[in-house]
C-alpha cells in the first residue's frame, strides 16, 4: 500500500472516459517529480482527475495496462478489481466454467478455494487498495482551504467527497460480502505504519449502511450526473441491494427497508426498461435509459485486459466468428453449465430471448472443464452497437462495452422478492407487474406473463438467473437462497464432482488472504481456513 498516494496524485490520462469530460490531461504528462498531492489539490481540474483514478479503479489495472499497475501481478490483466469480482461471483456457481488452467482459477469452480489462492488474493488486495485510494482522496480534500477557490468549486468538491465515500462504501460491501469480518479504515486513521484494526461483519453492514445513509442526499438526483459518476440512485441501490442480504449479513432481516429504496429508484422515473434487452450489452447501452451506475470501458483511451475486454473475449472460442462480437479473435475460456440452459423454454432464444446461448460445436454436459466445447457459449456481451457498428480500438483488441453494474430490471426484481419474503411498503399485484415488464420484453409478448400464485422464492431465483446471468451477482444470489454450498442444488463439477456435491457451509465465505493474516496481528482468519 507504500505506493498508493503517488498513483492517486498521478492522476489518470483518460479521465474523458469516466464521464469527467471538462478534465484535461496534462496532469499525467508531467514527470513524477514536479507532481505532488500539494500541486494536484490546488488545481481543480487536477481534483477531478484524482476523483476520477477512483473510479477507474474498479475498471483498469493502474495508469496504462502494462507499465504501471497498481498493484503487482504476473498477468497485468488479471489484477483488475472488476475481473477479479466477476470472477469471484461467477465461477464458483452454476453461471459459468473457465477452460484456462491459470495457477489456481480452476479451484473457483470446483470451490477447493484456499487462503493462499493467488485470484482470491489478488481480489482483497483490490478491494482494500480501492479502499484505501478512496481515504487518501478524503484526506486531501479535508486539507483544502476553500478561500482559495470559487463557489461553484466548493460545491463541486462536496460532490466529489460525496461519489468517493460512495466507492467506498461499494468496496466495502464486497469486502461485507465476500469475507465477513474485515480490516477497516478510514480517512480519520493514520497513514504509514497503521495496521487496521478487524470490523465485525454486522458492524462493517451498519458502517456501510450509515455512509449510504449519510451521502444520499449529498449526491446529485438520479440521472443528473454525469454519466458514469454516482448519484442518489446509485447509493438508494447500493442500500436496497445491502438490505436484500441484511439476513445473511446479520442474521436480521430487512425486507421492508429494501422495498423502500426500490420505491425511491423507481419513483425517481430517472430510468425505464431498455426496449430491448440485447442493447444492454452492446457498446451503446448507454441509450437504453435502464443502467443507474455503470462500469465504463473505451477500446481506444481505457486500454485493460480486466475490463469488460476480458467478458467479451474470453467467451469468444470453438466455431464462434469473433467478428460477430466486434473482436479479431477469441480467448476460448467462459462457458456455462446446463443448469443456466435448463431455466429456458427449449434452452435457446426461441421463446425467451434471453437465453443467448451457442451451441454448434459445444456439449451441453461438461465433462472437462478445461475444453472449451463443453459447456454451451455465451453470446450475451459484445463489444458492437445495436446497428451492428464494431467498437473504436481497429485491432479489434479492447473494447468499448460499459459493464452495468447496476440497473432497473435489478431493482424490480429485489423488489418482487422483498415483498415475496414479507417486507411492507410493496405489494404482490406491483410485484407481479414489474416482473411481467420483464418477461414481455424477453418474450416480446405476454406469453411468459405470470400470476402472483407463481411469485415463488425459488421462481425468483430462477428468474434473476435468466435475466441477471454473467452480470457478477450469482453468487450472492445463490447465498441468499441457502443454495450455495448446499446439497439440496447441484450443477457439474460442484464441489469438484462431475454431477456435484454439497461442500462444507464455511465457503459461504471468502478466506481473508494469508498474507495479510500474517502481516497484520489485529485479524483473525474466517472459520474453516
């Protein structure tokens, strides 16, 4: 972490990208030594640069994709928080197999996870640098003298203080997520030598819960951001989604505090359904009017093989023509189990249009993991329009494809499930609406419409499945339905068996990497490792 402030007063040369478009770039040109956190903090537009290495912290590997990560990998590409979090939510559930055999990612899949697994390790370090990029950004911006600059950049930097407590608070809910108990921090501790203190997982929830709680009204209306930037929705969602799993997180539900902040997002009317789903995972999704926070990407000025670059190549491979994705060639690795393929009608795009699987020269069973024609393909992510217009970079190499990490159709199904599980403040018959929104644009017909009687939890979760599916939240999912490490839900290769198995309850959590277990005295490991 020596190295954090000196990549944070660097400053990022895309800054366009992140939707910080009044930026300018020279702040990066400038050699190391004539850039500080004294002159980068004078300059205002030098604070919307910093503001936005934030941000593209969940995205890129550090200031280019080969010279300077920010933190150190064998394959530059994989130390990217996003990849990582994908990763870490999808392969270990029935979404998704990956054929490569890099150092230990099959044991994702096969969930023989250990304290030592390099891309477990390598996602808490991301989770904890974005965090601690976050506070030193906080600590800067308390420094300053406001005298020394005009009113409207007074009222711009409480904005940005506002967006990096809530990429804080982001980081800190997978840090809630995947490992429970965790070190803590903020910009109110000391730098250097500190070594944090261990947050208990009910404490770091109601940290995590009272920051969203505190900046919502700090931050811009819905849609009133710039795009890409955080506004109100995006920490309403945050806070809907931190209730859905409050019971897994606490032990105390928090149904009717989830339908509230769903309320607030859908009666915002800042956002409405995409026309049609295939849009939100092309490179204009932008115009769809559905994505509340997303993760952008540009083939041209966003150059990373951990943004969505990774999504879209590494499902590309067998007979696929990489051009129909917008790509020059594929990297033969994602694939899903027939578990996914089995929530369709026919398994195919035939009734539901969803399901977006390909099929020739792929098996729907999964005897070896590490060829890429077992499984069926994925052809939900593509780095091309809805008109069919390839992305910007000409080799066809990094792609322009904004990741939603957050988006509507999410919101009306936690929406349905929370009423479903009991909370207050929502209502079967809306319920059932907001779900059949989705199924006629899947369907284009309300021939898949449903009826409350079919409002089931386990409808939901097949539900999110077929809608959410490779958008990194199965995992959670599956967690939340007692499903996870279960026997009572099987799919190939669970638990390190061809047909599955149930495996023991402690890998409902991630362990907290070895190193830090062995470099800080104040933490504890998670039980079981």
């Amino acid at each position: 972490m020596k190295r954090i402030k000196q990549y944070l007063i660097i400053g990022l040369a895309t800054v366009g990208l992140w939707g910080l478009d009044s930026c300018t770039k020279d702040l990066s040109r400038l050699p190391y030594i004539q850039v500080t956190s004294a002159t980068v903090f004078s300059n205002p537009q030098s604070i919307k640069q910093a503001l936005a290495k934030l941000y593209a912290g969940l995205t890129l590997s550090g200031q280019d994709q080969v010279n300077e990560p920010d933190i150190q990998a064998s394959d530059i590409g994989s130390n990217t928080f996003f990849r990582n979090f994908w990763e870490a939510e999808e392969l270990p559930t029935d979404e998704a197999v990956i054929s490569w055999n890099d150092a230990d990612l099959q044991q994702y899949h096969l969930m023989n996870w250990t304290a030592n697994m390099s891309f477990l390790k390598l996602m808490y370090n991301r989770v904890f640098f974005e965090v601690a990029a976050c506070n030193e950004f906080l600590r800067e911006m308390d420094k300053l003298d406001l005298s020394k600059f005009s009113p409207q950049d007074t009222v711009n930097f409480a904005t940005y203080k506002a967006e990096a407590r809530f990429l804080r608070a982001f980081a800190y809910w997978v840090a809630l997520d995947f490992f429970g108990n965790s070190p803590f921090a903020t910009e109110n501790d000391p730098v250097g030598k500190f070594l944090p203190p261990q947050i208990s997982r009910a404490d770091l929830f109601k940290y995590v819960e009272s920051e969203l709680l505190d900046i919502q009204n700090l931050l811009p209306d819905p849609g009133q951001n710039e795009y890409g930037r955080a506004d109100k929705a995006c920490a309403w969602f945050l806070l809907a989604r931190l209730y859905l799993n409050a019971q897994v997180y606490t032990g105390q539900a928090r149904w009717t505090d989830c339908i509230t902040y769903c309320n607030k997002i859908i009666q915002s009317g800042a956002y409405h359904l995409a026309s049609n789903y295939a849009q939100l995972f092309e490179i204009d999704n932008r115009q769809t009017g559905e994505i509340i926070f997303p993760l952008r990407a540009n083939g041209l000025t966003s150059q990373s093989y951990g943004n969505t670059t990774f999504l879209v190549h590494a499902a590309v491979g067998g007979n696929m023509n990489a051009s129909d994705y917008g790509i020059t060639g594929g990297w033969a690795g994602l694939r899903t189990t027939k578990n996914l393929v089995n929530l369709f009608p026919n398994g195919d795009s035939s009734v539901d249009k969803r399901a977006m699987f390909y099929t020739n020269g792929q098996t729907l069973e999964i005897s070896d993991i590490k060829d890429f024609s077992n499984g069926y393909a994925i052809t939900k992510f593509k780095n091309i329009d809805s008109h069919g217009n390839p992305g910007s970079d000409p080799t066809g190499t990094f792609v322009d494809l904004d990741f939603p990490l957050f988006r509507l159709g999410e919101v009306y199904l936690m929406y349905a499930e929370a009423v479903v599980r009991g909370g207050s403040g929502g209502d079967v018959n809306t319920a059932v609406n907001y779900i059949n929104q989705l199924r006629q644009r899947a369907y284009r017909n309300t021939s898949g419409n449903i009826t409350a009687s079919d409002l089931t939890p386990d409808f939901i979760l097949d539900e999110r499945a077929r809608e959410l599916y490779w958008e990194a939240i199965r995992r959670t999912d599956l967690i939340r339905f007692g499903k996870f490490t279960s026997s009572t839900y099987l799919w190939p290769w669970k638990g390190g068996v061809k047909n599955g198995q149930g495996v023991d309850a402690h890998l409902n959590l991630y362990p907290i990497s070895a190193d830090d277990i062995i470099a800080n005295p104040h933490l504890t490991q998670n039980p079981g490792y």
